[in-house]
C-alpha cells in the first residue's frame, strides 16, 4: 500500500466514525434539559357555551352552562386525565376526559358536551377541545375550543361549536 492510500484510509476511518457521531447526536434534545409541561391539575370553576348551527337552513342558536372541569397530572407528565361536569344551564352530567398539556400551556383532550336545553338533539359525542391554560403562582385560565357534527331527530345534522372558559 502507498503511503497516500494509508494516509487516505486513515482519514476514513477517523470520519466515518465522526459523520456517524455527529449523526447520532443531530437534532436530539437531552431529556435531562427539557422543561417539563405546566402543571395543570385542579379543580377548575368552567363556563360552557354551546353554539348550534342546523346545516339545513343555516339557524344559529347558543346556549351557556355552567360546572366544573378536573384535571390530574402526574408529575412532570404531559398526560392529563379527570372528568367534565356540567352543572346548570343544561342538564346535570359528567364526562371523562383525557388528553395532553404541551410546554407552554397547550392542551389537548377529548371528552363528550352538554346536550342544548331545548330541542330533541343530544349531546357531542368524543369531542375533541384544543386550547390554552396560562398558570402563575395564584390561578390558572383554561380556554378551549371543540366542534362536533350532531345528528338531530327531525333536524338532521348540526354543528355544535363548544367554547369551555374555566378557573382555578
């Protein structure tokens, strides 16, 4: 082997290693250095606004109810669990709820909604909210958006558009 070729085969097998190193390590964040998501776990004081849309002839109607939402939150966990009630303004139910908080106050969870307090139709089914909770040292805001189609006995199918504002 020429010294040349030595030379070059030497620089291979230091850069392979190196490119693959460098590979390896890309766009990875150390576990160890990301902030965990807030804590978010409560019982929160919620206020329910549900707007209704009949697709057929484009009638609008909103309604509001009132109860509580409580979040569990494992610690240091993105996971988020609890339940949804609703209180007055509808009728008295309780929902589970499961999703997720993101760094940064974003949330995520699905859970079923109030049924309207007039009319024959029933209430969201799975319905997915997305939102944002802001905390500080002394309160938390929670506020999130979800819509769902529902299908109306006589009316057939409906938009429900759920607002949920809620405090700790």
């Amino acid at each position: 082997m020429s010294p040349g070729s030595t030379r070059r085969l030497a620089a291979v097998a230091l850069a392979v290693p190196l490119a693959l190193g460098l590979a390896a390590c890309g766009g990875d964040t150390n576990p160890a250095s990301a902030t965990p998501p807030p804590s978010v776990a409560g019982a929160y004081y919620a206020q329910w606004t549900l707007q209704v849309l009949r697709k057929s002839d484009g009638f609008q109607k909103q309604f509001q109810c009132s109860g509580r939402l409580t979040l569990v939150q494992g610690a240091g966990s993105a996971s988020v669990s609890g339940f949804a009630v609703v209180e007055s303004g509808c009728t008295p139910e309780s929902y589970d709820l499961t999703g997720k908080i993101q760094e940064g106050g974003v949330i995520e969870f699905t859970t079923d909604g109030p049924k309207p307090p007039e009319g024959p139709c029933p209430g969201g089914k799975g319905v997915r909210f997305t939102g944002q909770v802001t905390t500080t040292d002394s309160y938390s805001l929670l506020s999130v958006r979800g819509v769902t189609t529902v299908t109306c006995p006589q009316y057939g199918e409906h938009e429900f558009s759920y607002l949920i504002s809620a405090s700790k």
